[in-house]
RNA sequence: AGGCGCGUAGCUCAGUGGGAGAGCACUACCUUGACACGGUAGGGGUCGGCGGUUCAAUCCCGCCCGCGCCUACCA
C-alpha cells in the first residue's frame, strides 16, 4: 500500500506524485558477516534497516559467491539478516551489488520476500514514527530516525561513506508527504476485467475522444492497468459494504448489511474505512440519476451525449464511469469524451493552493483588490513565495472583467492545447469586446428609436451595397460557427464571432450605415434600419450561448414581434439555410472598396494630413465593371476616406501635379495635394510599395520560370499566378510613373 | 528508460503542400454624435536545427537539440 502518514490514509497508485529529480543521499553501510567479514549495501532510506531481513547479491556475481547462504548481523536488534541470491532485484553494477531486503517497507523489496518467503518486519506506526521493532530507535519520527541511525552506524564504525543521488520521490497528492509503502489488508479491485470492456468501448467507437491523439493515452494506461486500492481511512465518503465477524472474523460483502455471520452466527462490525472518492465518483453518470431504480430520469439520460473535462482526470474519472458505466449498465456512460487543456497561471504552473497562484473565477468576474488576493490565498495555506507572485503579478488586483467575458475566454483556446496559461491581459480583451458589442447595440438602437422597426428573425431584402455585404457576411459567418461547432472547435466559432462584430459589423458596416441614414432616401434609411436590427438581433442570438448575460440585456432591449420567445434563451439559434445565403460578388466588390479605402487613408496618415481635412481624390481605372463598381459605390468610399471622389478613366488621363499616387486590385489613386505636397516623403512612400511589389514578382517569375512547376502543378495554380503576375505587373507601371512624375517635379 | 505532445512576431497562441496569421504589447496620428474598454495607419517572424521526398516544404518523412506531460524504475 501508499501509506500517507500525515492523512492518514491508504492511496491509490494515481494518488501518488513523483517528484523528479530531488536532491537525495546514497549511504552506503556495512552489515557484519556471522563467522567474520563484511557486506556492504547502500540505501536511500537508512532507516528501514530496522526492518530488513535478508541481503541480496546477484547469483552470479563473483565477489559474493563465499558468501551464500550465510547471514549477517543485525546491528541494532537481535535478527540475523539471511544472505540470499536473487537475479531479479540486484543489479551488480550498481553500488556495491549488495542490496538490503526490507520486504515491510519497499516494493521491489516485498515482491523478493514472497519469492524467498522472508518475515515482513513492519517498522512504521500509522503517524510515521517507529515501533516497537525499531528497538532503540522506538518513537522517533522516521526522518529524525534517519540522522540517528546513520549517526548509530558511524559510531560503530559500520558507515562506509556517501554520495548525493538524484531520485524520485513519492508524493502523496493529497498532502503533499512523501509517501511510505506499507504492508497491510486492503479492499482492491481487480481492474482487468472491468478495463477490457471500457478499451473494446473505445477501439469500437461506442465512446469517442476528442482531440482524438489521447486515445492512445487511455489506451496505453487502460492496457497496462494495476489492480486498485479503494479503501481510505478517511471519515467522508461511502463506507465500505464489508463486515467483520467478531467471533470467527468471518468476512461479508453484501448490498444490506447482515444481521449475524453466515458461519458462527456472531455478531457482526461494519469495515470503518470509507471508499477512494473516486470510486463513488465513478458511479455518477447513473448513481445520480437515481440507480439501481429504473427511474426515468436514467432511462432519459444514461448515457448521455457529451463529457467535459481536463485531461488530467482522464484515468482518475472517464476511465472509471466508462468500466463502472458498462459493469452496471451494460453501456457506455457517454458518446463523447472532450478533454480541454489544464487551466494553469499565467507562467503555466498548475494551480495550487501552497503555491498561492488559485485564481478564483469569481474575483475575476466581480473584481478584487489585491489584499483580497492575498488574503483568499493566505487563507488557503499559500506560502510566501505564493503570496510575493500575487503582489508581483496583479499589483493592482483585478478589475471586474464580468462572467462573458470569462466564459468567451476559456472558450477562446484551442481544445488541442495542454495548457490554458489563464492571462489577465485576454480576460480584458474580451471584457473590451463585450463593451464593443454594447455600445455597437447602443447605435443600433438609437438609430431605430421612433423608427417602430421589430426584431423578426426573418432575413430582410436588401439592396444597397453595404446591406448586402453584412447580411453576405453574417450568412458566412454562421456557416462558419456552425462547422467549428461540430467539430468541438469552440474557439474557432468564437474567433469567427469575434472578427464579425469587430470588424465586419463595427468597423465597416456601421461606418457605411451613416451615410446611409443620413442619406434622405426613406426607402434607403427604411432597409438600413431593417438590416441594423437583423445583424445585431443575429448576432446576440449567436453569440448567446458564449457570452450569455449580455446577449440576454442586449436582446431585451431590442423591439420584437410579438410572435417572439420571452427571452434569448428560448429564441433558435441561427441556422443557415435563408440567413446562411452567402453573395460572392458582392464580398469579392467589398474586397476592392477595402482595398481602396485602405489605401487611401494610409495616404493620409503617411502624409500627415490631419483627420478633420477633406481629401480631394481621383480613382482611375480602365476596367469597366471595375470602375463601373467604384463610380456606384463613391459616396461609400467618401463616407469613409473623407474625401470627395470622382472617377475616370486611366488611358489619357492627365498627369497631376503635387499628387500622392497609390496602386490597388487594378485601381490607381491620385490625391492632389498642392500646397500639402512633400516630395521626398512621397517618392520614399511609393518606392516603399513598389519594392514590396516587386519583389512579390520577382518570386512570382522564378516559378514561372521553372518548366516543373508550369508541366506539373495543376493547371489551377498555374493559372491563379499569371494573373497575379499581370495585376502586380499593371500596378507596377502605375507607380513607377509616379516616381517619375515625382522625380520631374 | 518507454509513451504522448510541443517548439511560428517581444508575450500568449491559431494555421496551411502553392501569396506567413490573431489577440495583447509596441510606434505615430486622432477626444469625429455608438464606443479612448475607442478609431486610423504602421513596425516586427531565416515558422527550433540538419538532411530527405516533391515542380514546390513552415506544413509530409528521418535524425538532432530544447521543453512539457504521462507511465515505469531508481539499493
């Protein structure tokens, strides 16, 4: 057993930690030989001397052939210590070939006891102090034990010497102490036949795990299981079904508790100690659903669609509902298992209440100061060092980031990473894109007030460019979030949520909305207003789920059609089908109005032209749809440049002279700037895109120019490269005439 | 020791056999009637290293280096 002597309790195999690497002490001793001589063995634990019985040598080992089968003295108590051969444990190139047999106190060591049927000395008290058969050393703790054995050893001039040793601790993950393997009687049960079924399970698919690759971590363990140790000793959890007979200590395992034993008819006392928590852990998926009664409540949901959790309690949990699920079901507990990272801090450690780095949903949610930090987490046992990262790390405590924007971030990492490194700075993010959402509803409401326009969950018709884009959008982006939802990428369909209300909605639509509504036209204000309240009543309905609380607010605000549910919760989410009609032509024209746009303002920010000055700007293209697109939509492009524009063609147009020149998806722009005009600035701003282009071409023609490339990539490929060869060609001409139209002047 | 996974911008991380991305951070300008928890424009990466497959590799394969986790062992 692992014997955890400050709970007091027996663990499990998984209970137990390793700590790598720690810093130990071989010491080496000598053990004298009845009849003279010497052996000597090294060990990490000096005090379980106390409790050895045997010394082992490798059968074939040379230097201990005299030595076979005689025995040495014990030191301390009165015990001769039986020399035995043994190919199993000893290794005889490592220490002196000479290994102590304490069968009580070491594994490796019990398994050599049964194979030479060796006493097993017990040495430990259930506290960690030694007993009785610790003779002179009865009643001191087992470290303190340690130093005075080594220092009994050295007195009688037995210590041969020490060197440091790296090894691994075990560490019971309840305490945190390290663990001492005991011997003693305990309730196990026998995991194989109870693994098969849960690995079949899996292999067949009547369980899937997601993110598939941890499949072969369930299998390797699942495979290699040991059998489990369920009693604790612990005063909180389901007592163990066993009964003692007091008279002839007859045992009984049985659902109801017997009334006498079933052999001498005795008088009966329940097993005190309670079952591993996850043993009635693993019962949940139906023992919470009122099993073993057939209720209808296990008949609706056992076994139901989908497990979350972390990874990390993979074996500790899945593993076992899946064996207890088929063992007392006869059926998997649950179609999908979705196994998430860990949330760790912000250095990736995994929380821990020593080390003081728990963050407490709540404070994040509500908002603490960092003396509420401090004291939550001294509170919880955390060590200075705990409360010194807290003071370095949230100086400033948190501010209240809200429940939406907590719930978006978590969801907002990918399901294949291991470590949710939990960072303040993306709580905040999303806390600022809640506060965007707000204030974009708040324009969408103040430009609907007296309007007497509903919320009607039916697509409006639209024909204005910049109506058609965002529903072109919104379309898009549900079909996006409803493939990323299918396949458990949460983060994708809130990455997907994210860009369309920031970008999408905020940053376009709405721009172009204003000159929409400020535009007279009663049918053009009346279709905007439609679109505004369907692109955002949408958006609440698809964000819902991920930032609840808002969405909720939000919605409640919005002026629906009777026919509509009380509350968002209720309302259906989006689907494609009449809202999922994607417009290609008119997200390919937006595309080069951006493209425009964009370059327009860089002109202006580049050249330091302040924001309030109206641009005075020429487009110039021969394309005729093209310029035929720009023509249609130059009030947009005005709306959002502030500029006025106009329109002509490229071929004969004269040159200009004080201008700024940018080239773009085939269209050249002009700003003629007399007076505001740097040449040097320009010539360095336009030399600066050309190289880009350039050298965008240059890699171009070095694949073109490779006869494998042209005969072997699809013909598809080939095809997209000329054409981005002849466009960046094209506006590579533009601009070297602007230089020298630049360099002339 | 064995297994699994990861090395992509300063940080945290997406992603793909054919033009390197996001958020944060950073720089400049801007308090314009939704929003400064904001807007606009920018800078920044030999996609860990070396080979191989391919017309083409950040992506596929092999080896190496570094890191993390799990399992086992450690007198």
């Amino acid at each position: 057993m692992n014997w955890d002597v400050q709970s007091q309790t027996v663990l499990s195999d998984l209970e137990v930690e390793s700590e790598e690497n720690a810093q130990g002490e071989l010491f080496d001793f000598a053990y004298p030989v009845e009849g003279g001589g010497e052996i000597v063995v090294s060990t990490t634990r000096p005090e379980t001397m106390l409790g050895d019985t045997a010394i082992a040598v490798h059968p074939d080992d040379p230097r201990y052939m005299h030595l076979h089968g005689k025995h040495a003295l014990h030191p301390f108590v009165d015990r001769k210590v039986k020399i035995i051969t043994d190919a199993v444990l000893v290794d005889p190139k490592f220490g002196t070939g000479a290994v102590k047999v304490t069968p009580a106190h070491d594994w490796n060591d019990f398994a050599t006891g049964k194979r030479h049927k060796l006493e097993e000395i017990n040495i430990l008290r259930k506290d960690g102090t030694l007993n009785e058969n610790a003779g002179p050393f009865q009643g001191q703790d087992r470290f303190a034990a340690r130093k005075a054995v080594k220092a009994k050893l050295e007195e009688l001039g037995l210590a041969r010497g020490s060197k440091v040793h790296a090894l691994t601790l075990p560490r019971s993950q309840r305490s945190g102490t390290v663990v001492e393997p005991i011997i003693s009687t305990q309730w196990y049960v026998r995991m194989k036949p109870l693994a098969e079924p849960a690995i079949a399970a899996v292999e067949q698919g009547k369980t899937t795990i997601v993110p598939e690759h941890w499949n072969k971590t369930y299998f390797h363990w699942m495979r290699d299981i040991q059998d489990w140790c369920i009693s604790r000793q612990l005063w909180w959890g389901h007592p163990i079904p066993a009964w003692y007979c007091n008279a002839c200590e007859h045992t009984h395992v049985a659902q109801q508790a017997p009334s006498k034993c079933d052999k001498c008819g005795g008088a009966l006392r329940q097993d005190e100690d309670v079952l591993d928590t996850w043993f009635s852990s693993a019962l949940w998926p139906f023992s919470t659903l009122g099993w073993p009664d057939k209720t209808p409540d296990l008949a609706r949901f056992y076994p139901t669609d989908d497990l979350e959790t972390g990874y990390d309690i993979l074996f500790f949990w899945v593993a076992r509902m899946m064996m207890m699920g088929i063992h007392f079901m006869g059926e998997v507990p649950f179609r999908r298992v979705l196994l998430s990272g860990l949330v760790t801090d912000e250095r990736g450690d995994k929380m821990s209440k020593v080390k003081g780095n728990v963050i407490d949903p709540l404070d994040v949610i509500q908002g603490a100061t960092l003396d509420d930090l401090l004291a939550k987490a001294k509170n919880n046992g955390a060590k200075d060092s705990g409360l010194d990262y807290l003071r370095k790390t949230y100086p400033e405590g948190f501010a209240a980031y809200g429940a939406d924007a907590m719930r978006f971030t978590l969801l907002s990492y990918s399901p294949q990473t291991t470590k949710i490194a939990l960072s303040i700075k993306r709580i905040e993010g999303y806390r600022n894109f809640a506060n965007k959402l707000w204030n974009a509803a708040r324009y969408v409401l103040m430009n609907l007030e007296g309007s007497g326009v509903q919320a009607t969950q039916v697509r409006p018709d639209a024909h204005c460019f910049a109506n058609r884009f965002i529903l072109s959008r919104l379309a898009t982006t549900i079909l996006t979030v409803h493939l990323s939802i299918d396949e458990y990428r949460l983060d994708e369909a809130s990455l997907a949520l994210y860009h369309f209300v920031w970008q999408d909605f905020c940053d376009w639509y709405l721009e172009l909305s204003k000159a929409l509504l400020q535009s007279g036209d009663s049918a053009i204000v009346a279709e905007t207003r439609a679109v505004l309240m369907h692109v955002l009543e949408t958006s609440l309905r698809l964000l819902h789920p991920m930032m609840p609380f808002i969405t909720e607010e939000i919605w409640q605000r919005i002026a629906k059609t009777e026919a509509l549910q009380r509350t968002i919760m209720l309302a259906p989410y989006p689907e494609g089908g009449r809202d999922g009609l994607t417009d290609e032509t008119v997200e390919r024209e937006m595309a080069v109005l951006q493209a425009v746009i964009v370059a327009t303002r860089a002109i202006r920010s580049e050249r330091d032209i302040h924001p309030r000055l109206t641009l005075p700007l020429t487009l110039r293209c021969d394309d005729v749809p093209l310029r035929a697109l720009v023509t249609r939509e130059q009030e947009a492009i005005a709306s959002l440049c502030k500029a006025t524009v106009s329109v002509e063609a490229l071929a004969g147009s004269a040159p200009v002279d004080n201008s700024a020149t940018s080239v773009t998806e085939g269209v050249t722009l002009v700003v003629p700037l007399a007076g505001l005009v740097d040449d040097g600035k320009e010539r360095e701003r336009v030399e600066r895109q050309l190289q880009k282009l350039e050298k965008d071409l240059q890699a171009i023609d070095k694949k073109l120019g490779n006869a494998g490339f042209v005969d072997r990539a699809p013909a598809e490929v080939v095809h997209k490269e000329r054409e981005r060869k002849a466009e960046l060609e094209h506006s590579c001409v533009q601009l070297r005439e602007a230089l020298t139209k630049l360099k002339a002047t």
